[in-house]
C-alpha cells in the first residue's frame, strides 16, 4: 500500500497505464470483430479501483512511504509554484488568522514546502488546508482526465468514472468533475443486505 499510489502521480507509472489502456481498448475481439474501445457491451469504464490522493492522504494504516511521499511533496512544490508568483505572496496567503502558516525555513523558489501529514495541517491557517486540499484534489483529477482521453481518442464512448470506491469527498469530486457518473461500489448492496438480516 505505500507505494500503490505512485500510480496517481509518478510520470513513468502513469505513462505505462495510458499505454496499457491504449493496448487494452483497442485490440481487436476475434470472435466479435469490435475493439473493447467500440464494443457496445462495454457499458462503462472505472480509471482506477479503490484508490484516491485522499486515501493517502488521510488514512494512517494505507499511507505512503517515505520516497513516496517525497515525489508527491515535490509535485506539491511544483503546483504551488504555477499559482503564487512569489514566496511573500503564499506567505501572505498562508499567514492569516494567526495559525501556523508557512514556516521561516519553507519556500516555494526552494521547493521546500512539507506537504504536512493530515494531523499537522488542521492545525494550520485556512490558506494552507485549502490549498494541501485543492492539490490533492488536482492529482486524483488530472491522472483522470489523462485516463478518460486516451480512452475517448481509442474511440470508446461509453461511462466513465475516475474510482469505484468511497475514498471521502475528494475523490467524489473528482468522480463528479471528470466522470459520467459516481460509483459508490458495493457500499449499497451491503446496506441493503444488512437491511434484510435486519428484518
């Protein structure tokens, strides 16, 4: 589980996945003489099972690794760096409300900003949760909507979600932003068998 989510972020592993998916959906069935891309069976298509940023994130029995969380800090460094022009202007923004903020030694030109574990952070100023939330929210949506073009150009027209699973309100957004549809996996399926034990 440490390094299962490299997946979501790690420019190898996602190009590997593209290049799977872009094999997978357009070979050809023999017996049908349709891609899996065009075969109107395929109803609909999840970019990844079970898995989220957020579940990283937030969960301390599926968190990520030491070199794992590394990588992700340098990509968090990197997506500030594309919004705040300057290192007074995330420190200005991070500082209100006098909660901790961005520290003395921490600065964007430096990439040396901690992307801080989940207990650290809400301990911190609006700026800082928002801005850890929206990139988290960034990586989940960006490994989708990589996924969903190469299968949109493989020509497959079908349902499309990022992940099969309740991994927390992050991912369903991402679920709502870049899918067709939300999938909730099995979690109503079991609701309702408990229902009927129940009566």
């Amino acid at each position: 589980f440490k390094y299962k989510h490299l997946r979501l972020y790690n420019e190898k592993a996602i190009a590997k996945q593209k290049e799977w998916y872009q094999l997978f959906f357009t070979h050809v069935n023999p017996y049908t003489g349709h891609t899996l891309a065009s075969d109107p069976a395929n109803v609909y298509v999840t970019a990844v099972n079970e898995d989220s940023m957020f579940e990283a994130y937030f969960h301390r029995d599926n968190n990520l690794g030491e070199e794992a969380r590394k990588s992700l800090e340098a990509l968090f460094n990197k997506y500030l760096s594309e919004r705040y022009a300057s290192n007074t202007e995330l420190s200005r923004t991070w500082s209100s409300g006098g909660k901790c903020g961005l520290s003395a030694s921490e600065n964007i030109l430096n990439k040396n900003v901690t992307l801080l574990p989940a207990t650290d952070l809400m301990r911190c100023n609006d700026g800082r949760i928002r801005d850890t939330v929206k990139f988290l929210a960034w990586v989940d949506t960006s490994f989708s909507e990589s996924i969903k073009a190469v299968l949109r150009t493989a020509g497959y027209k079908g349902l499309f979600t990022f992940t099969n699973d309740w991994n927390g309100y992050g991912a369903l957004y991402t679920n709502h932003k870049t899918g067709d549809y939300i999938d909730m996996h099995d979690t109503s399926i079991t609701q309702s068998r408990r229902m009927e034990r129940l009566l």
